[in-house]
C-alpha cells in the first residue's frame, strides 16, 4: 500500500492516545496517531517521524502520523495499514490458493473477522484475522503491547471456524523488517499467549510475515520465526 503527500517532522509528545504535536518544517502541529497503543518505546522527543498530510479540509488535524525511526529501524504505526497491506499480499500472491476468493471484514459469531476466503470451485473457507505488531526489542518482536481482550475474541472465534469444519489463520504483520522472530507478549498479556497456543492446538494456523517499510510505503515482506513459548 502506499500513501500520498508524505513529510518528516520531529516528535515531541503525545498528550494523549489520539494526538501528538509534532514539528514539520519548524512549526507545531498537532497530528492524529493512527494507533491507539501505547507505542512508548517508539514515540520519544525528538524522535523523526513520518506523517500524511490530509486533502479533507474539514478535519481538525491536517497530519496523520504514520511511522517513527527507532534507531535503524523505520517502523509503521498505521493500525489500518496491515488489513490493507495483507488485502494486496491475498490478491497479489494469492498464498492459499489460485481459486480463493476475498471477501474483507467478515462477520463470524459475535465478532467481525478480517477476511473470509472461500474457494470458486470447491466448499473450502479459510477465516483469517490480522494482527499489526510495532513492539520491537533486541530484535524480536512481541503482540500486544497491551491487554487485548478483542484478540482473545478473534482467537476464540477461529477456535469456533475450525471445531466447524472450516480453516482459519492468524496472521501476525510484523511493521517493519529484519527482526530475529515474533513472540507472545507474556509480560504484559500472557492469557493471549496461552490463547494463541490453545488456538493453535485446535487446528488454527499462525503465520508471522515482516514488511518492507518506507516513509511512502507498506508492503508484506518475508516470513518471520515464530516462538509461542519464549519469555522475556
């Protein structure tokens, strides 16, 4: 996916989840962060980052705030740019199969899964939720950076796809590249953790993909190692 109308600026705080001002071109303005996570370890005073700037006139915030270097690290924090990225990846690479067909944003029990895929010439369905990661140290990468009732949900709902005879998949999209592999984040969530592994015991697939990142671009990259029992 790439974005348009692209400018780097300087960081400087975040008074709240919604908000940061942030300085572009010496002035101060105040930029929408398109991530309601705490992103602590990535948004630092005086940290550079990368924002859209919008052609809607009407909107109280003219930026959104969409990347950050950490270090050599450039790292998305778009919390709707993996649907998007993955929604390319599915049609572009097409990795479940030439003859499934997308249908984004489906509903399955109580929750609203990423995407349904389901095959044009057999019965075949495979449900597949998305799952953004930013929390990168030493190189590994861990999901959530915060409790995430809504993902033990989703787990919950793919347990309930494939104990109804259908496939499902959790696909983790790591933000940025060249990372060592992905773990749950036992320190701050472990019942997701514990989830993800029942989930996978029941036949869920888990899959783990890095991105290639630019200022002006997302795009799913390459597979990424995936340890469901390491701990920090």
């Amino acid at each position: 996916m790439k974005y348009k109308n692209i400018s780097r600026g300087i960081f400087i705080d975040r008074p709240n989840r919604f908000i940061a001002n942030v300085e572009i071109n010496g002035e101060i303005h105040v930029c929408h962060v398109k991530n309601t996570g705490r992103c602590k370890e990535l948004l630092i005073k005086g940290s550079t980052v990368y924002l859209e700037r919008s052609d809607n006139p009407l909107r109280k915030t003219e930026y959104d705030l969409i990347a950050v270097q950490k270090g050599e690290k450039l790292i998305n924090i778009d919390s709707q740019a993996p649907n998007k990225a993955v929604r390319e990846w599915l049609e572009a690479v097409k990795p479940f199969g030439e003859d499934m067909e997308i249908y984004p944003e489906f509903t399955y029990g109580n929750s609203r899964l990423d995407f349904l895929l389901k095959s044009n010439k057999t019965d075949r369905k495979l449900f597949l939720e998305v799952k953004g990661c930013t929390l990168e140290e030493n190189g590994a990468v861990y999901f959530p950076d915060a409790p995430t009732l809504r993902g033990i949900k989703h787990l919950d709902e793919l347990i309930k796809c494939t104990e109804a005879g259908s496939e499902a998949a959790i696909l983790m999209l790591i933000q940025m590249n060249n990372v060592k592999y992905f773990s749950p984040n036992y320190k701050t969530h472990p019942e997701f953790g514990e989830k993800l592994k029942e989930a996978k015991k029941k036949g869920v697939k888990i899959l783990c993909f890095d991105c290639n990142v630019t200022g002006e671009s997302l795009t799913v990259g390459n597979p990424v190692p995936i340890k469901l029992e390491c701990e920090r």
